[in-house]
C-alpha cells in the first residue's frame, strides 16, 4: 500500500515538473538565442564578403618605387619601377582586406566568386610579366645567362592558384616576392653588373604581344555574354595550312550566365593589373617611346584602362542584349578592352616600324 502511494506521489511530481512554465520559458529562450546567434553570424558573414569584394584602389607605382628605392639609399635605376610593380602587385594579392580568398575554404569566402576571378586576372598579369622580366628584358641576348632570381620566381608565380595546404598559393608567392626583393637590391647597386634591365622596344613588344593576346582573348569571352553566331575565321589567310581536328563554319557561342559576372571580374583585375604594369613602362621606356613618337600611344591605352575602373552601382553584373532594355555590363567592358587592345596592336606597329 505505501508503495502504491509513493509511485503516484512520484508520478505527480514529475508530471507537473514536466508541464512547468519554466520549462517551455527555458526552451523558447534557447531556440531565441540560437535564432539570434545565426542570424548575427549571417549579418557578420554578409558585411564581411561586401569588404572583401571591393577591389584595391589603383596606386601610385612610380612614387611608391622612388620610396622603396630611397629607403634602401638608392636610385629607381631603369628597370626599378617595373620591377617594383610587379613585386607590388603580388604583394597586394596577399595584403588587400581578406587577404588571397582563392584558396579559402572557409565561409564567407568560400561563398565568394567574383573576388577570386579578380584576383585571377591580377594573376595571369603577374605571371606574363614576370615570364617576360626572366626571358627578355633581364637578359641582353638570346644566348645570355637569365637572371638567378627572376629564374626561381617565375615557376613560383606559376603555381595552382587556388592551393590550400602543402604547399599553400600564398607561400608560394611569398617566396617569388622574395625573390624579386633580391633582384631589385642587386638591380639597384651600381657595383653590381650583373643584376640588369633592358629597355629595348624589341622587348617592350614581346610583352605587349602577349597583353595583346590576353586581351583579344577576354574580349571574345565578354562578348559572348549575350550569344553571338561567329564564322570560324581559324584558317583565313593560309589556303596551304592545316589543323588538326575538323570544325564547322560557324558556331553558336555564348558564356553560361552564371559565369557572366566571372569573366566580368577578370577581366576588371586584368585590366588593374595592366594600369599599374603600363604606368612603369612608361617611366622605365620613356626614351625608347619617345624615339619612336610613341608616348601618346601608351598614355591611350592607360586611359582606355582606367575606364574599367569606374564604379559599378548595380547589385549584380547585368547581362542584357546589346540594344534592349537592360544594359549589358560585358559588353561596356568588352568595348574598352577593346579599344585598349587595337591601341596596343598600334603601339607594337610604332616599336617595330615607327
């Protein structure tokens, strides 16, 4: 009998433990908190990814590169603020706010596309033009000796720019910077014969012809943002010549509308790129442009660049038709690469035949 009422006395305690008003005030504070929690993190993650997607101002390469110069208590000898811009350039991949978001695999960046694709436009820039320092303008000849360190930072530039771990992008390039760090001490030394730079127009036009294909390439791509019927046009000009693998005499070509805003973005971080590499070019070349009559030529195609730059105060990247209601951003972008382009195509002609 005492054992029956102590189960029902028990019973009763837990029955009304369990409907308590506590309990659910407990439970409905917990899911509060957790709600508020989340949506904190979201806000945090959104304001983040808006900072990190704003590219970095274009910067003054020519004083910043009579500064480094005059820290270490030298002169910006020819070839210096070349050199300084492209050590600048890779250094701001890693130092701009969030740092290298290539290769992140954590939230908020992992969730952003059109920052990585800027930074792979800055990339292939830094990789053309530090092929181009260890092929042509550090050495005099086709049978001279490369420079030792531009030889060890050239490879460095060029590996997968989207590493996380063992080795990572960012130590990579790190190590490529270092390496152009002792090129410049050595460039700048005037004892030191060794480290050289040449300011020849044969070499200006090598790099500029493959700027020139760059761009011919991200011009097409942009383009096609709206779908374009093109003729194949590979083998105009050569009726003797060959390919490989048959093809149709027109295609339909248009970029998927979810990479749109990809190409748009690299095409943004190579023509920032570009500003930066043509402003030392047209200090290191100054003498060899103005031999040839062309230093307008050069200071057109910086113009024709910075136009890229302007803000853009759409929420997305817009692809309308060519004339419909909506604008086309590619195809603004698409324009002024353009025009950059044949302004490159003219100052190649100048450096040959001007």
């Amino acid at each position: 009998m005492l054992k029956v009422q102590f189960k029902r006395f028990w019973n009763g305690l837990r029955h009304q433990s369990s409907n308590a008003p506590g309990t659910k005030t407990v439970g409905k504070s917990l899911k509060y908190w957790l709600m508020a929690g989340l949506t904190l993190i979201l806000l945090l993650w959104t304001a983040l990814g808006l900072y990190w997607s704003n590219s970095p101002a274009v910067a003054n390469v020519v004083s910043l590169a009579q500064q480094s110069a005059k820290a270490q208590g030298k002169q910006a000898v020819v070839g210096y603020t070349t050199a300084y811009t492209l050590r600048h350039l890779a250094d701001t991949l890693l130092t701009k706010p969030g740092g290298y978001l290539s290769n992140d695999v954590t939230p908020p960046s992992i969730f952003l596309d059109n920052m990585p694709s800027w930074e792979f436009g800055v990339v292939i820039q830094v990789r053309d033009l530090s092929r181009a320092f260890r092929k042509d303008l550090s050495r005099s000849q086709s049978q001279s000796t490369e420079d030792p360190d531009l030889a060890e930072a050239e490879p460095l530039f060029n590996f997968n720019n989207d590493s996380w771990i063992l080795p990572s992008t960012e130590g990579e390039y790190r190590n490529a910077i270092g390496y152009i760090d002792s090129y410049m001490t050595r460039l700048a030394d005037p004892a030191n014969a060794k480290a050289q730079f040449y300011a020849r127009a044969d070499n200006l036009s090598n790099w500029l012809r493959d700027v020139e294909t760059r761009l011919g390439s991200l011009s097409q791509r942009l383009s096609a943002s709206v779908g374009q019927q093109r003729y194949n046009t590979d083998m105009a000009g050569q009726a003797s010549a060959e390919q490989s693998t048959p093809t149709e005499k027109q295609t339909q070509i248009k970029t998927p509308r979810l990479l749109v805003d990809n190409v748009f973005y690299e095409a943004r971080g190579t023509s920032w790129a570009l500003i930066h590499m043509m402003r030392a070019i047209e200090v290191d070349f100054a003498p060899v442009l103005e031999d040839k009559n062309a230093l307008v030529s050069l200071q057109q195609i910086i113009r024709e660049l910075e136009a890229t730059q302007e803000a853009i105060w759409s929420p997305m990247i817009l692809n309308g038709s060519g004339f419909g209601l909506i604008p086309s951003h590619s195809l603004v972008m698409a324009n002024y690469i353009s025009r950059a382009n044949a302004a490159i195509v003219d100052l190649r002609e100048l450096l040959q035949n001007g």
